[in-house]
C-alpha cells in the first residue's frame, strides 16, 4: 500500500438497488492502493471497471462511519480523488486522458484466416473491442467446397464487430493489417458489402481505410502496423505513432551504434547526469512502484532530460510499444553523443523498478493473447 494518504469520492449510480445495501449518498473511501492487489483494488480491463476498497469516512444509512466498503468506478462516471502530493506527471497523463479530442486516435482490424481483433489505439490504452474466431476447412481436398464460404461469413463477423466499434467522428483511420493476401482480400469485401448494403458510413470514409502488412493478427503485431509508411503518414501526429517511432528509433540505435542506445535504471541515470540524453523512454509501470521516493526519483529523471533540452515520453503499458519497453526494464534513452565508457560499467540496477515493469509487460503480453 502507498504511503501517500489517498482519498476517493464518487455520486452514487443513476439507479441505485437499496434492497442490497448499496449505498445512494457519496462515500469517501481512503486509504488505498492502486496497485493490482486483490485485497485493495481489482481492474477489469474488459468492463472498463475499477474496484476500490476501503474505509468509510461519510456516515450514511445504508454504510456506517468506519465500515469497510466497494466502490465501482467505470467508463464516464465522475469521481474525486484526493492525494496529499501529485506527480507532474500524473497531472499530465490525466490531463490527456480526460482529452476527449486524443482518444480512440486510429482503429484497426488485425486478420488472418480463422482470427481478426478490432482494436482501438488511443492516446492512453490499445483497447481490443471485438474477438472473431471461426474454424476454416483446409482449401485442399473434399473440404475445399465449403471453403469460400466459411470465409465469407467469417468476413460478415469481422464486418459486423467493425461496424460495432469504429466510430468515424473520432477515428483518423482504419488500418487492416495482417499477413499473406487475407487482408487484401477482407478490403475488398468492405468495398463490396458497404456497396451492397448501401451503408454510408463505410462509404463515404473508404479513403480513411488503410492496408499494412503485420505478422500475425494478435494484438501485440499492432506495433508493426502502425510503423508502416502509409499508417504513419496519416498518423504521424498521434501520441501512439509518435511512441512508437521512438521505440523503433531506439531499437535501430542499439543495433547500428550500441554507444549511444541505454536502457536500465542504472545506465540511464548516469547518462542524464551527464546531459547526454536525447530521448527519454519510461514506462507508465515505474510510477506504480510503492516506495514514493522511487516514483519522485524517475519524476526527478524526467524533470532533468527536459531541463537539458531532451524529449522525454512515458509510455503506457496498455500500448504495444510499452510493453516492449518493459522488456527493457522500462527505461531506455537514446544519448547525443556516444558514451562507451559508460556502456561497460557495471551499474546497480533498482530492482523493485524492473521486477514492477517485467510484471507489467509479461501482464499486457498476456492480455493481448
């Protein structure tokens, strides 16, 4: 549990069952954790729901004064959350994700025979809104008859979820990306069906639809989607892309000039003490950690890079991108200039930080599958 006193209030429901004891007054619960402890909070990242616990501090008639309570916080109610200090950049991630203008930023469809995932990128969280499975009879032999059709009503499926999640008021683009020729094919059948079906909202945004190539249609092949020309093009200004980018900047430094590419607690402290950072990379996982020391020194580490005239980006373990950094430790930067000396010291690193950021990116990987 934090050692920084945490409060939360939140209205009641527009319905409330008082056969349950639930509560129709405000509760203030405090303290607790935002970790993924069972015994204080659970997130379930499918409803869009966060369970808080704890005590009650506002006396009503259905909770009493002291009495440990549940509070359920979900997708667009209003909440009050009272802290004794706030991160900057907590501040700012809030800040961004209250944006309605920065979320849901693209929309694609990852498909290959038998498997598509509708996925929403926004600035805050990659969020899989639509699963499609179906079982394809091979194309050889005596099944191959019914091949084309179970494709095509595979494709009306994946047709249908797409329609259900894409919202073209909010979304820049679509991108349907996956391997071999199913994708091109699924493109040609939303031409098609949107023609048949005369449904305008497929028609008038057939330009907003882009195709790219990416290894699989799982979840985690989404990075490789988003780093293809055509995608970046239109969404060169995202904060997703702009993650992204960085990520595979960083990937290419380390393969092309080792010296100037850094990754661990240890190794990236020294640089910034240095002024030699150019690009900071976080991951969001540092800032849960429980010691509040910690939380403020990667604060500190932030503060410094943009103080020198560094990029610093912190990126959310709800993105591909951030889970590739956590397998890095969750802190990485790319220097201005070469510091060979400093790649071959061995340095001390914090290992509550990287066994909280491995945990995270082992908890996304798994999500994404």
């Amino acid at each position: 549990m934090r050692t920084v006193s945490e409060r939360a209030r939140a209205p009641p429901p527009k319905q409330a069952d008082t056969r349950k004891n639930l509560t129709t007054r405000s509760l203030s619960l405090a303290p607790f954790a935002l970790s993924k402890s069972k015994n204080n909070n659970e997130t379930r990242d499918a409803g869009g729901t966060l369970r808080l616990k704890g005590r009650n501090l506002t006396e009503c008639e259905h909770v009493k004064l002291g009495a440990y309570h549940t509070l359920e916080l979900e997708s667009g109610r209003s909440f009050t959350l009272c802290k004794e200090a706030w991160e900057p950049q907590d501040a700012e991630r809030i800040a961004a994700a209250c944006d309605p203008a920065a979320s849901a930023d693209v929309a694609a469809v990852l498909i290959q025979e038998g498997l598509a995932n509708v996925c929403l990128v926004g600035s805050c969280a990659t969020v899989v809104k639509a699963r499609v499975e179906a079982s394809l009879p091979r194309k050889r032999g005596a099944a191959a008859a019914g091949y084309d059709k179970a494709l095509e009503r595979f494709f009306a499926r994946v047709y249908e979820a797409a329609s259900r999640s894409v919202d073209w008021g909010t979304v820049r683009c679509l991108v349907v990306a996956g391997p071999g020729f199913c994708k091109d094919a699924f493109r040609a059948y939303l031409d098609d069906e949107s023609r048949r079906r005369n449904d305008k909202a497929w028609l008038d945004n057939r330009a907003r639809v882009v195709l790219a190539h990416a290894p699989s249609a799982y979840k985690h092949a989404l990075k490789d989607a988003l780093e293809s020309p055509g995608v970046a093009a239109l969404v060169a200004d995202t904060k997703a892309c702009r993650e992204a980018a960085a990520l595979a900047d960083l990937h290419r430094v380390m393969a092309s000039d080792p010296s100037r590419a850094m990754y661990g607690p240890g190794h990236v402290l020294a640089a910034a003490e240095l002024g030699a950072v150019q690009t900071l990379l976080l991951s969001d996982a540092l800032f849960r950690v429980r010691d509040v020391a910690k939380r403020r020194k990667y604060a500190g580490l932030v503060d410094c890079v943009r103080a020198t005239g560094g990029e610093a980006l912190v990126l959310s373990s709800l993105h591909e991108s951030g889970v590739q950094l956590n397998l890095l430790s969750g802190v990485a930067a790319v220097l201005r200039f070469p510091l060979p000396e400093l790649e071959d010291m061995q340095l001390v690193e914090d290992e509550e930080v990287l066994a909280a950021a491995t945990r995270a990116g082992r908890r996304a990987r798994a999500a994404g599958r």
